[in-house]
C-alpha cells in the first residue's frame, strides 16, 4: 500500500488503521472509540464537535455518492452536447473547405474569362490598325499611281516642246505653238500625311485601358482583401454564458511553437453567431494563413 493510501485511513487520534470509522460532518474521520475517548477528555473537541451528529463512513457515501451519480449524469449529458459540437464543426468545416473551394474555381473561370477578353480587345486593336493601314496603303497607291501618270504626261510634253523648239518649219512651228504653249492642267493634288493622325494614338489608348484596368483591380483587390481579414471566421463562446467576441485583429507575436499557431488561428478566425451557432464564411482571411494551412504548420512546428 502506497504511503497516501496508508495515511487516508489512519485515524489521526491514534495514528492507527481506523476502526469503526466514523466520518463527522466536518469531514474528519476517526475510529469511534477514538472521538468518544477524546470528546470526554478535551473541551477543545466538545466546543468544535460535539454539537455534531456522528455518521457512519457508510451513511456518509451514501450521501456523497448521489452527489457523484448526479455529477457523472451532467458529465454525460456535457459529453453527448460536446460531441454533437463536434461533429456540427466538422460538418462546418467541411462546409468552409466546400465554400473555399467554391471561391477558387469560380475564381479562376472568372479570370479566365477577363483574359479571353482582354485576347478579343487585343484582337479588335490589332483589327483596327491592320484596317486603317490597309485604306491609307490603297489611298497612297492611287495617288502613286496618278502621279506617275502625271509625270508621264508632262514627260511626254516636254518632248514635244523640245522638238518643236528645234524644228526648223516656221509653219509647223506656228500651228502647234496654240497647243504646246499653254502648261497642261495638274492632274493630282500635292498628297502631305496629315500631322494630327498618327497609330500612337491607338498605343496610348491602350496604355491608357491597361492603367484604369490595373486601377480598377487593384481597387477591389484592395477591398476585398480588407472584407477578407476584417470578417471573422470563428467566434468564442464561454461555456459560463454569455458570448465573448473573439478580437478580430490582436498584436500577437509571429506564431513559432503549436500553442503560438492554435492562439494565432483562434484570434485571426473568429465569427459571428447565428442561430446559437457560428456562421462559416467563405471568405477566407489572411488568406496567407489559412486554417488548412495551419494545420501543415502544426504538424512542423516544435512542441
């Protein structure tokens, strides 16, 4: 027998194994012949016990082990509630991982979908530029082309203004004199590029749709990333009633050790409550920190 098991049932009048143990209200436990002996002979004892009733180690668990019957029945009861919390937040779990999931295949057909049309303004500009230069080509080729055809005419002049120039018949000379003195009418305008078209417009516009693109994404990039770790995923509820809100943001230090993690995820994703129980969210915060990643973390991190 262990030493403190030996102490336990030693009478502490006598120091010996108690016999006849009788257990006062007080608490205390004496062999019966012990407590009569030293009732008799001490006033000490019979201004502190002897008003109590004496009660037997047996009537006295009696009474003591209904206490324990009706604590193991709420133990029982805070065990079945305990594990039907339990599986209410597996379930919920799952639900938070199904959202998540959710969120990043939508995600990525959404951003699918923005770059196959960013690819169509891609293709529309490119449209454009081919287009406008394929009318400015074929405008520059008629003009080319009449040109050409102009100076071919005046070519063609000039030659018969210097035969005519040589001849020596007066009477030749003075019947095409009429025709060949008067210079022949322009046959094409004089073709300048015009200084307030030029294709760099196209590229700044385009410089200027990938600016308020770039804008506009990291504006609600901004906010979502602020709904994101303002909105908690759990909240604590103390089991003394009451509901205790969880911060939403705490000056914890950088979490190292599994206690660290647990306190950063318990501060980091609380929630609030609905119906008596939390609401999940799909937004998950400090999407650098996960709770599916924590638990990677656990699994690494020293005890």
């Amino acid at each position: 027998m262990a030493e403190s098991d030996y102490l336990d049932y030693t009478c502490p009048l006598c120091t010996d194994i108690q016999r006849d143990p009788v257990t006062i209200p007080c608490g205390d436990t004496f062999c019966l012949e012990c407590i009569k002996i030293y009732w008799d002979h001490s006033d000490h004892l019979v201004r502190e016990h002897r008003s109590h009733n004496i009660v037997s180690a047996d009537d006295e668990r009696t009474e003591k082990q209904k206490v324990l019957v009706a604590t193991q029945t709420e133990v029982q009861h805070i065990i079945q509630d305990r594990m039907k919390e339990l599986q209410e937040l597996k379930h919920n779990v799952d639900v938070l991982k199904g959202n998540a999931q959710r969120a990043q295949t939508d995600s990525d057909k959404i951003f699918i979908e923005m770059s196959q049309a960013v690819e169509r303004w891609h293709a529309e500009i490119s449209q454009l530029i081919q287009a406008n230069l394929q009318a400015s080509m074929a405008q520059a080729q008629g003009y080319v082309e009449r040109l050409e055809q102009e100076i071919m005419e005046l070519q063609k002049r000039d030659a018969e203004l210097r035969l005519i120039l040589e001849t020596e018949d007066n009477i030749h000379f003075l019947q095409n004199f009429p025709t060949l003195s008067v210079a022949p009418e322009p046959m094409v305008p004089k073709v300048l590029i015009n200084p307030e078209f030029s294709f760099s417009e196209i590229t700044k516009t385009v410089s200027d749709m990938k600016e308020h693109l770039d804008d506009i994404c990291k504006k609600e990039l901004g906010n979502i990333s602020k709904r994101v770790s303002d909105t908690s995923v759990y909240i604590l509820i103390p089991r003394s009633g009451g509901r205790m809100n969880a911060p939403i943001r705490t000056d914890l230090p950088e979490p190292k050790t599994r206690a660290d993690f647990f306190r950063y995820s318990l501060h980091r994703h609380t929630a609030p409550l609905r119906n008596g129980r939390p609401e999940f969210d799909s937004r998950l915060e400090d999407l650098s920190q996960p709770y599916h990643l924590l638990s990677l973390h656990f699994a690494s991190c020293p005890s």
